[in-house]
C-alpha cells in the first residue's frame, strides 16, 4: 500500500528567522538557501508576515514587498508561499480597519502570495470574518486556525479538546469560506494526547477532503511526539524548518522529522536525505556570520508553566540583551504565569503573547501590577475581541483606571473603523506632508510600521542585524599585552602573554562602563522633585517632546523611550524651563542616564 503523503512547509524564512534571529536576517544573505531548498524539492515555503512584515523595516532597513518578490523569483512561479496574518491585527500589533485589512490581502496578493494562514489569538471567530472574505476576494487561499496552547496548572476553561471544538464549530457555523485548517501552537506547549484528540476530533468534523495540519514549536521539547501524534489522527500536513534554524525554539528539523517517520506509513512531501542535507549546508553557510543566540537552541521545562512561544522568545531576550537586562528574563519568564492566569486565557501567539510579555515585563521591573502594559490592560478590556475566559475583575478595573478606558463588547473591527488614525485617508495625508509617494504599498508600509516606515520611506532607515563580526569587535591595543575588547556590547580588559608563535591568555577583567561622564551626578528617579530627568530603564530614545527653553509642568511627559516593543514615558518630577537635552532620538541610553537638565 503506498504511503500516505504529507504535505510539508518550510518555515525556515519566516518562522525560522523569526524563532531564532527575532526575524533580522537580510535578503541578499538568504536568497541562495531558498534556491538550494527549491533544487531539494521543497514547493512549500512559509516566506513572510507575522514578524517579517514590521522587521525588515524596523531593523533591516528592507522593504517587505520587494523581498517577497525577489522569493517569488527564487521559488519559483509554482511554488506555493504562504504568510502569516494575524486576522483583525494582519501583520501588526494593533487592529486594523476594514480599509487597511483588505489593503493587506490585496498587497500580499500582488507580491506573490499563494496562501494566507489566518488566525486569531482571542479565537475570537468575529476577528476572522473580514478577513477571511478579503482573504478570498483577492483570489489567494485560505488557511484558517484555531490557536492552541497549554494552560498552567490548575487553571481551566479553555485550551482542551471540547474548547478547540467548541472554536472549530464557530468557525463552520460562521460561514467562513476556508481551503484547510491548521491548529497552530506558537509555544509548543500542548501535549501530544491533546493534540490526538483535537486533530482526530477535527477530522471527524470536517470529513476526509479538508486539509488539515498542525503547526507546532519545539520550544518545550514535544514537537516531533506532538507531530506523530497528529499524523496518527489524520492530519495531512505539518510545518518543519531546516537547521540552523531548526529545533529550539522553532519547528523540528526537516532531518530529524524524516527519521521519526522510518518505518511508518508516512511519505514527508517527497523529501530525500541527501537533497536536505545539501539545502542545510547552503543554509548554513548563508548564515555563518549571524549571532546564534543560546536561548534560541534549548528546550526550556519552563515553558508549559509560562506559554512563550519560540518566535517572541528570542526577539524579546535579544531586545533584552541590546538594552542589558538580560539577566531579568527569568524573573520575566517566571511573573509571566500570572500575567496568563488572570488576562482570559487568549492563545500565547501574537499578539497576546507580546502583551503578555510586556506585563510580566512591567510586573519585574515596575513592581506587581504596578504599571498595566498598554496592549494587555486593552486586551483584559475587550478592545482586541473577547478573551475565552471572563479576565480577573481587579486587573479589568485596574486597566480601566490606568487606561483610562472603558471595558467593551464592541467588535475590535468597529472600533478601528472608527479610529480616525487607522484610515487610508489619515496615513495619506501624512505622505503627502512628508512629501512621500502616496502608492498604495507606502500607504500600507507607514499604517503598518508608523514613525518607523515612514523613516524607512524616508531613507532614514537603519540596519540592526545581529552578526558576530559586528557584536566581537576588533581589539584595540592599551598597552603592549593588553587589550579592551567589546563582546555582545559588554567591555573586557585582556591582559596576554607572549609566546614563541601565539599569546597565553593572562586575564579577562570586566572593564569599568559609564552611561554618563564621570562629573554628571546620576540622579534617582524620572519622577522625583528633581530637576534632572533621567531614565527609568536602559532603552531606545524614541521621541523627545520638548525643546530648550520650553516650559513643563510636574508630572509632563518630556521623553518617550522605548523598550521591549513598548512606548516608556518619562515624566518631569518638577516644574522648570528645559535648560539642556543630553539625547537624540534613535539613542540608547541605560538605567538611570540623565536624559534632560530643567532649570
């Protein structure tokens, strides 16, 4: 009896990049592995959305529509590429009206897309609608998703069998026009009996002619029993990527999943041995020079207690280690289960996994509740949908109050529509004002991005990829054996010895780092009657609000940092005049720098 085929995508370009580099990795440098997987018989790619829409304009200084293109090309005109959108949010973090959200299929359509897998991270069916329509409108395919994870312990509600049930039949009962059904686990956190029974109750009600598939991370070590599992059930495809941008904290290795198969009655997209290992090593060499975090190759037991999925892991502990706080994530790791416990059970995948992140981000470094992240305090209120479980009341109250803000029932889609902000209208007259093309991709590139596309479309982008030839700088020489050397952007003093023909290492010494020169006092807080307004926490200087010589009121907003994809807001502890700002926007500055002198 012949085997049964499943269809495999390579996440290695989206997924992949995104799991292990925080999605900054350039064109030109992976182009030649998409031509490698192509002559390996690979047909489907995931090859962008979710995070490597907004991060080739954030960090690469690269327009996501004409990388699309230049995959196409490389792919092949047959090849079946597929993105990743976000339902109401698309490919941003924020919701999108009606307008921008059929300007994202149409778009995606046009620069070479073939299928959209779609998803809600609420399981919200109503954030799905719209976008569904205009998915198919456009004439593209449709993958819709049901978001699965596992909850901590103790909690129940949601995220088992009868809850994905109960999800999948509002999707039927809605009428949304669908050509296959994933079930997607962003944090890799379900157990493979879960799985069983959702894929072999998935089958059971979409009959034998739907595809379906699973998506899954190997983050907490279940990914290829997860796979098994599924594929035991009746699933018909699943998604691997190929190393170095496998396991960890991305999906299971091309080679790895083929051997898990020997013996069963499962043929893996055609796919040989040989072809993949010839692929992996143009992939390899592709990416030689790119920092490999080591968080990015481990299997965490943490992870099922605090659900944080392998493509916001990396990008959230490398923003960490740009703005030297690394050594809070696991305090982070660890608030993070509350954070989920009382926010309503929505699915750990963007973007409540960013919001959830951000809030046990603040609980670690603010304090307790102290300070409600924006996207989680809106998320608790009902601005992104409705959560699968009722949030806790004090946090819902707490958000109101620190929000300013209402809780809601209202659609998510509505209230964007209602969003001067978020219309075409709105965004063109910003080009025109900045003198920049109105074309409808800059239209969606400065709706998408805000300040930072319109940066890009100014020509004021900035490359921050992460290479080692970058992060190990060149040694420069302080005496006749020694040596200060920046790694990873921390300092060392190198003392060596001389040999006949090479150097004994004498000491590493941490070298002595100052934020700010040595006679500017370094002041206690952003908030205190002080005249000196400093930062709350090391972070980019995002807007500066004031100008010498103006005028603020205690309590002013004077400074937006930003961190961790979050706007920070430093405030003036006293009334004054601005007598001296020690920035400049793009800056980085540290905990406790003086950022502006009031007098």
């Amino acid at each position: 009896m012949a085997k049964k085929f499943i269809d495999v995508m390579d996440t290695t370009f989206r997924d992949g990049f995104q799991s292990v580099f925080g999605a900054r990795v350039l064109m030109n440098d992976f182009l030649p592995a998409v031509s490698a997987a192509k002559e390996a018989g690979i047909n489907h790619f995931e090859f962008g959305g979710g995070a490597r829409f907004q991060s080739l304009y954030f960090y690469l200084n690269e327009d996501a529509f004409t990388m699309m293109d230049k995959f196409r090309e490389a792919a092949g005109k047959d090849a079946n590429l597929q993105t990743l959108s976000r339902g109401v949010n698309t490919v941003t973090l924020d919701t999108g009206s009606r307008e921008l959200i059929d300007m994202h299929a149409k778009l995606f359509a046009k620069h070479g897309t073939t299928t959209i897998r779609n998803f809600d991270a609420l399981n919200d069916v109503k954030n799905l609608e719209y976008s569904a329509q205009r998915i198919k409108h456009h004439g593209l395919k449709h993958e819709v998703v049901v978001t699965m994870m596992d909850l901590p312990p103790n909690c129940v509600g949601a995220h088992d069998a009868e809850f994905y049930e109960k999800c999948l039949r509002e999707i039927l009962d809605s009428g949304i026009e669908f050509d296959s059904v994933c079930f997607k686990d962003a944090s890799g956190t379900s157990s493979p009996e879960k799985v069983y029974q959702t894929i072999k109750m998935a089958r059971r009600l979409l009959g034998d002619n739907v595809h379906l598939r699973l998506h899954t991370h190997e983050t907490a070590g279940v990914s290829i029993a997860c796979y098994l599992a599924a594929l035991e059930a009746g699933a018909d495809g699943i998604d691997l990527a190929a190393s170095p941008v496998s396991g960890g904290t991305s999906q299971p290795d091309i080679l790895t999943m083929l051997h898990a198969v020997k013996g069963k009655d499962y043929d893996l997209g055609g796919l040989e041995v040989d072809k993949i290992l010839k692929y992996e090593d143009v992939l390899h060499d592709c990416l030689k020079d790119y920092f490999m975090p080591p968080e990015a190759t481990q299997v965490s037991p943490l992870i099922p207690f605090s659900p944080m999925p392998g493509g916001a892991l990396t990008a959230n502990t490398q923003m960490m280690r740009d703005n030297n706080i690394l050594d809070k994530f696991p305090a982070v790791i660890k608030a993070m289960r509350e954070v989920v416990e009382k926010g309503g059970y929505g699915t750990s995948v963007t973007p409540v996994s960013q919001f959830y992140f951000q809030q046990a981000f603040n609980n670690v470094m603010f304090g307790s509740w102290k300070k409600i992240a924006e996207g989680y305090g809106k998320m608790v209120l009902g601005y992104f949908g409705k959560t699968p479980v009722t949030p806790s009341a004090d946090i819902v109250e707490l958000a109101a109050k620190q929000l300013n803000l209402e809780p809601t029932t209202a659609p998510a889609i509505d209230i964007a529509d209602q969003d001067e902000t978020k219309s075409i209208a709105y965004t063109k007259a910003i080009l025109e004002k900045e003198g920049i093309e109105a074309t409808e991709e800059n239209i969606f590139i400065a709706a998408a991005c805000k300040e930072k596309g319109i940066a890009y479309l100014k020509g004021e982008g900035k490359v921050m990829v992460r290479k080692n030839s970058d992060i190990i700088k060149p040694a420069t020489k302080s005496g006749s054996n020694q040596f200060s050397v920046t790694v990873n952007g921390h300092n060392y003093n190198v003392e060596v010895a001389d040999g006949f023909d090479n150097f004994t290492l004498k000491s590493i010494t941490p070298a002595k780092e100052s934020s700010q020169p040595k006679d500017e006092p370094k002041a206690v807080s952003s908030t205190g009657a002080s005249n000196e307004i400093t930062a709350t926490m090391s972070a980019g200087v995002f807007k500066i609000l004031v100008n010498i010589g103006d005028s603020v009121k205690a309590g002013q907003t004077v400074v937006i940092l930003e961190a961790m994809k979050m706007e920070i807001p430093i405030e003036a502890g006293c009334d004054g005049e601005v007598e001296e700002i020690l920035i400049s926007q793009g800056q980085t500055v540290e905990d406790g720098q003086l950022l502006v002198k009031l007098k």
